[in-house]
C-alpha cells in the first residue's frame, strides 16, 4: 500500500474513500448492488436488459423469458436536486409536482465533478427527461430534474478515450 501511494504522488494519486467512489459512479448513472439493483427490480426497470443474452443458457431463463417483454413497474434514472445545504442518500420519496408520489430515490450523493446534488432513483415510466419532481430531503420538498442519461459523460466519451 505504501509503495502504490508513493509512486502515485507524482501524478496526484491519494487515498480514495467509499464516498469518492459513491460520487464517482452516481455522476456515471452507474447502480450498485443492493442499492440499486436488487431481485425486487426486473432488468428492464434497472437498464439492464440488454446485457441479457437470450441465445445463451442461464439460470432461470424461462423466469426472464416470461416477463421480458412486461412493461416496467419503474425505472432507474438519474436526478439533478436543487440541494444546497444537505443531499439524498436514499429511500427518499420523490412527488411529481400535483403531489402524487413519482417513485423514490436508491442512491443520492454530491457529484463533485458537475458540481450537482444527484441521486439515482426508481420513477414511474410515464415521466420523461427533463420532467420536474420534488425529492423529500430531509422531510423538505428539493426541486429535482430527470435527466436523460448520466450526470457525467453521458455519451461514455470519456470511458472510450
């Protein structure tokens, strides 16, 4: 450990905490384990579906095989919150802005490169990119915006380089 850190002192290399990372992979759009996929959620709600290769076998195949083609309960997206002094950190409720509840957020964290409050979080499907919600933060409405992809990159761009 100590030899990796000296020789990452030249080009800024440091410790690297589990909230760093938390920022790091919400900035991306990128669920965890337990957070945000769990067996609760169907692949076609967490994004994950086209990463199922039907010509392959797997375990409970004829499961996914007969509700692959349901239409989402909720699906994952990405959240920008008007949050200034505390951010999401999940299970918090999110309403569209009739009040009527829109889903509830899994992960929540302060991007630190685009400089956001985020959060990743489970919306009904009718709400589009750029729809206006309010996540309870703290028992307090925080305006938010669904984005369309990633905070961070959202083409992968940066991932390809």
């Amino acid at each position: 450990y100590a030899a990796l850190l000296e020789a990452g002192k030249a080009v800024g290399a440091g410790p690297v905490g589990s909230r760093a990372l938390m920022s790091l992979r919400v900035e991306k759009g990128y669920g965890s384990w337990g957070r945000d996929y769990s067996p609760e959620y169907w692949p076609q709600e967490t994004g994950l579906a086209a990463l199922i290769k039907m010509d392959k076998d797997f375990l409970n195949k004829s499961a996914y095989a007969a509700l692959m083609d349901t239409p989402p309960r909720e699906v994952l997206r990405t959240l920008v919150i008007e949050a200034t002094t505390a951010d999401a950190t999940g299970n918090e409720p999110i309403f569209d802005l009739a009040g009527k509840p829109a889903g509830k957020v899994s992960s929540g964290t302060y991007g630190y490169h685009v400089g956001q409050s985020l959060a990743l979080a489970y919306l009904r499907p009718d709400i589009a990119a750029g729809t206006e919600l309010d996540v309870m933060v703290l028992g307090r409405p925080h305006r938010a915006r669904v984005l369309e992809g990633a905070a961070f990159d959202p083409e992968g761009k940066r991932l390809r380089a």
